[in-house]
C-alpha cells in the first residue's frame, strides 16, 4: 500500500458556539491541514497520483476557509467550525478532486489536531 500526504494552510478566525470557555470568543488560527491519498496501484510512470495535482486540488479548496470567519460560511451556520467538522468537509471535498484521498487531518494548533478518514 502507497501513501501520500501533502499540507496547506489558511488563517480564519471562529467561534464555538455553545462552548463553556474562551473558545466560546471570536479568536482565530493559522489551520494546517495535510491531506492523505493511499491506493495499492501505481500508473505506468509509478505514480499513484501527481503531488501537483493534490497541492492543487488541496490549494483550491482551502481558498474557500483562508482569512474568513468560518462561523459566517454557510457550511456552518447549523453546526460548529470546530476542526472535527474541519477535517470532515475538507476530507469531502479533497474526495470529489481526489478519489484515493483517505483521511484529512485539521491542525489548529502545533498540538493539537483532528483527522477524518
């Protein structure tokens, strides 16, 4: 089995609706996020998928997140931007671009991540 991974960033600021603590606040983070594709195959060049391609694909989506209030897309006016929901919808869009993507993982701090896959 093969497995590749590349990273992005985007800087967006959130709240946590419902959160007993700071994070209840309007705050923000610098979000990394590496996106992971696996498959067992490679092409004829001995690719399972262009580092280009993924960058690209990973580049475009995250365009969408960087330097905005997250709270305020309408991906999130029903639930919270929390990095779960982060790394779920990123996965969901990666997948659409990128059919061996295979788990999102959303840093929001350099401790502290959540993954879907």
């Amino acid at each position: 089995m093969y497995e590749l991974m590349v990273e992005g960033t985007f800087a967006a600021a959130h709240a946590l609706r419902g959160y007993e603590g700071p994070c209840e606040n309007l705050h923000g983070h610098t979000w990394k996020v590496q996106a992971f594709l696996e498959g067992n195959k490679l092409d004829k060049i001995g690719l399972l998928a262009d580092f280009r391609n993924i960058k690209n694909a990973l580049r475009n989506i995250l365009a969408e997140f960087d330097h905005k209030h997250l709270n305020e897309l309408k991906l999130f006016k029903l639930e919270n931007p929390s990095s779960e929901n982060l790394a779920r919808i990123i996965f969901e869009k990666m997948r659409t671009e990128m059919e061996f993507t295979s788990k999102v993982t959303v840093w929001e701090s350099p401790t502290s991540s959540a993954s879907y896959f």
